[in-house]
C-alpha cells in the first residue's frame, strides 16, 4: 500500500529536480523567472501545496529568490548549505533530488598535537579520532571533510563505515548536538588540497572550521573544505512578525 505523505514528498522532490536540472544545464539562467506555483501544480499533476513546498525549499537553500507580487526568480545554480543550522550534507544533497556519494579517505587514530588538544579540549598526546571524507554531488566533489573527534564521548566512532553513514548522523544519535560554533573563510588551497577537491590551485575555497559539543563537552572539530565555484554558504530569515 502506498503511504500518502510518502508519495507527496517524492511529488515535490520530483518537482525540485526538475528545476535544477534546467537550471544546471542552462535552459534556465540566473534572473530567469520560474512558473507560478499553480502552473506548476497543472504540469506535475499535484497541488498548489506541493508545489509551494518545492519553490520554498529551493528559495531557503538559495537557488531561487522570491520577490513580493512581481514571482520567483532563479537566483543562482551553485548548491547553498544553511549557515543558521547543521545539517548533514547528504540530507542537504537529497533534498535537492539529487545523488550522494562520498569517499573515504583517511580513518585514523592518533596523537593529538597542541592545537588539536586545544579545540578538542583534551589533555597533551591524548588519543584522538580522524577522518578525511570526500562528498560528493552527482560524482561531483563539493566538499572535503577534516574531522577530529573526542573519542571520551563517541568511543566507536572509528569503528563505523562511513561509506554508509555521515559523522553527522552518527555523533547526533551517540552525543546529540547541544552547542556549536563556526567561522567561514576564504582560502587558497594548497596542492594537496586542490588535488583532492579537483580544482586548480589559484581556485580559492571555502573553509568552514566547526567546534560541536553535547551536554557532556567537546565533541569534534572539524573543517569542512568548499570549491569555491562550486558551493555556496548563507540562510534565509523571515523577519515577519508573529501574532
């Protein structure tokens, strides 16, 4: 038996993926106005409600802009994470309707250095967790991720295959967020880093450095590493008042 709520969620999906196909292959270009939510509605068979849930979406992760009585516009094609949230990025990908993949790179244990002791909070050479994941968007690398984690508070971290889960997803259920602090920055890579997001190396990057806690302590640092001609941070306020 098909689940209702079920098959309007891959009804909007549907209608979200449709919109960034085009606008990714270029049949719609930044300013180009979308169809009405009640056009769109008639041309996927659905209701006016689900095509609003896909405009709204697209509008929150950046790709369209709403503009009072005038319509919704393309904004811009390059994917928008949510600096007002954490989100894991392969929730972030298929929401989008599209593809997640990753890859791993480095799953280690070992001592922490002065600066790692420090935005871990840990004591000299203490025994800590790292890992470098690739993620990746429809076979394209939007992001690298430099992880520690403080193995007092997810002790089978290591163990976890991360080609099947994200260390979002996993800390979340094993020391749920309570706290976090971020800044985002504008770098220059070095070789290594260029080699592994596949960029040149004058392409600047985005490099988000992200301390997590629960209610217990620190629980990872990590820096998460953007092509800049590729990805996109920022959010969308709502400053309407609330009666």
């Amino acid at each position: 038996m098909i689940n209702n709520k079920s098959l309007v969620q891959a009804r909007f999906v549907q209608i979200k993926s449709a919109l960034l196909d085009k606008i990714e292959s270029g049949e719609m270009r930044p300013g180009d106005k979308v169809l009405s939510e009640n056009k769109l509605a008639a041309n996927f068979g659905v209701s006016r409600m689900t095509a609003r849930r896909a405009l709204s979406e697209l509008v929150v992760e950046g790709i369209l802009a709403r503009s009072q009585g005038v319509g919704t516009f393309v904004s811009d094609s390059r994917p928008m994470s949510s600096i007002l949230e954490i989100r894991s990025i392969d929730d972030e990908i298929t929401q989008r309707g599209h593809r997640y993949s990753n890859k791993v790179l480095d799953v280690d244990t070992i001592h922490a250095s002065d600066q790692q002791r420090v935005w871990l909070g840990v004591a000299a050479n203490t025994l800590i967790f790292h890992t470098k994941i690739v993620h990746m968007e429809n076979d394209l690398i939007i992001q690298l991720e430099d992880r520690l984690v403080n193995p007092a508070l997810a002790p089978q971290y290591i163990e976890q295959d991360f080609m099947h889960t994200t260390a979002n997803h996993y800390l979340s259920k094993v020391a749920p967020l309570t706290q976090a602090d971020h800044s985002v920055e504008a770098i220059s890579p070095n070789k290594e880093l260029a080699d592994i997001l596949d960029i040149d190396i004058a392409q600047p990057c985005l490099q988000v450095s992200r301390r997590t806690y629960s209610s217990k302590g620190i629980v990872s640092y990590a820096r998460l590493y953007h092509p800049g001609n590729r990805y996109r941070i920022g959010g969308h306020l709502d400053f309407n008042p609330t009666h």
